[in-house]
C-alpha cells in the first residue's frame, strides 16, 4: 500500500505511554500513526498534515479535548474525531457529539474496542462519500428521543420505554452478523453499553443506551433476523423496553426527533 492511500491517525493524550498504548492497539500497513503531547501540538500537526482520524483524550492540561474538537472542526470538518474520556457521562458524551465528536471511548476500554470503533469510524466515512442503498431510505419519526450516533428511545402508554438503535450507527456497522441484547431483568445505564453488534468482520460494535432502567422485554425477532434491523430500525427492528429509573431526566440530555 503506497503512502497517499493510507489513512492518517493523529492519537492525542498528555501522557506518552497511552499514546504509544492507543497506536500499538490500532497499528496496521494501512494505517499512518501520529502522536502529539497536547492540544496545542495537534493543532499544529493538524496544520500541516490533515488527519482523517484524530483520537484524543477528552481531560489534558491547556487545551482541552473538547477545545481540540472545536479547533479541528473549525479546519477540517471531515476529520473524524473519536473522544477517550474516564467520565463517561451523558452529558459529557452529548456535547463533544453535538460538538462533532464521531463518538466517545470511555475507559477502561480493550484494545478490540478501540479497533471496533476505528473500523466503524472509517466505514461511517466511506458510506458519507458512496451511500448505501436501502439504509439512507429509512428515516427516524417525529417523537424520538435519541443519542446522536448511537440509540433513540420512546415513551410507551404506561411509563415504559422502548430503545432502538439509530440509522446512522447501522451506517457505519456495514453488515450485521449478530446482536447481543440485555437480558430480562437487568439493569442498563444512560450512556453506558446497552447491546452489541458484530459485523461481517467479527469488530464488535458497542451501543450506548440513552435512557436509565431495568429491561422488561427484549425484541426476541431480532435474533432470528438482523435484516429487521435494517428494514424498519425504528419499529419492527427495536431493541428492548424498559422501566425507566428517571426518564424525564434522561431526556433532558437528548435531542427530539420532529
């Protein structure tokens, strides 16, 4: 593979040792690999080398991932950014999203899951340039409230929930070889891992839910046909429901579909 057809990853972090950990995990001939000590560094590098994907922490001294982001997007919007935080709050994870974050790693995470998320960075970019037939079709209704990237949730007659997953977050999976849901009777948390799903590639692809409860059904469906998932993501091919803990609170977070 010649130079001009590698992708360009910059990872940014204060300490050099999760630097040089975050390149090992993701290394590959594909790929060419940058470091940079702090935000003010990759602004620089970014300055004079445009970087398709940019990993860096959300917390370093000076110039904050947050503020990294901004400075980024300002240049180079189709730069993905991939923020790796140790608070994985809702509304931390909403605003570098909102902000144009592809999307948030909290820690401690395994290599796989940084690789997983690289991957699916990368195909979310290929499928904005091609498309994809059949997906770009299905559109979210109004009364929605979702975590942008990644799940929607709906208020049900008798304060139940229904979670389902976004289109966009099937844009950048590709084809679905399987789905993991929570069981019945456990206990899933805004902004944490609420299901999986794993593409032809075996990358395993984490969801994060965006309501707080104990699951009461699970969409049974799904296990027999992932294709329902792509078909109709915000009907048939819903994920689970539950008792929320706090939902009007949740929603405070979240963006409403209209």
């Amino acid at each position: 593979m010649t130079d001009k057809n590698k992708k360009n990853i910059l990872v940014v972090d204060d300490e050099i040792t999760v630097c040089k950990s975050i390149r090992q995990a993701i290394a590959g001939d594909e790929y060419e690999i940058d470091l940079a000590l702090s935000g003010e560094e990759a602004l620089k590098k970014d300055d004079e080398k445009k970087y398709d994907l940019i990993i860096t922490d959300l917390m370093m001294p000076g110039i904050s991932g947050l503020d990294l982001l901004k400075g980024i997007k300002d240049k180079n919007s189709k730069a993905k950014v991939i923020m790796v935080t140790g608070y994985p709050t809702i509304k931390t994870a909403v605003q570098s999203v909102k902000m144009g974050a592809f999307d948030y790693l909290p820690k401690p995470f395994t290599p796989a899951d940084l690789r997983s998320l690289v991957s699916r960075a990368f195909k979310a970019a290929v499928s904005e340039e091609r498309g994809e037939e059949g997906i770009e079709a299905v559109e979210m209704p109004a009364g929605l409230y979702y975590m942008l990237g990644h799940a929607w949730v709906k208020k049900e007659a008798g304060g139940q929930a229904t979670i389902g997953v976004l289109n966009d977050f099937l844009k950048s999976v590709g084809i679905i070889t399987q789905v993991d849901l929570p069981n019945i009777g456990d206990k899933v948390s805004q902004g944490e891992v609420c299901g999986k799903v794993m593409d032809a590639e075996k990358f395993v692809h984490r969801i994060w839910s965006p309501a707080t409860g104990r699951v009461v059904e699970t969409n049974i469906k799904l296990k027999e046909d992932q294709s329902l998932l792509r078909k109709n993501p915000y009907q048939e091919g819903w994920l689970f429901r539950i008792e929320p803990t706090d939902l009007e609170e949740d929603l405070k977070g979240l963006i409403l579909s209209k």
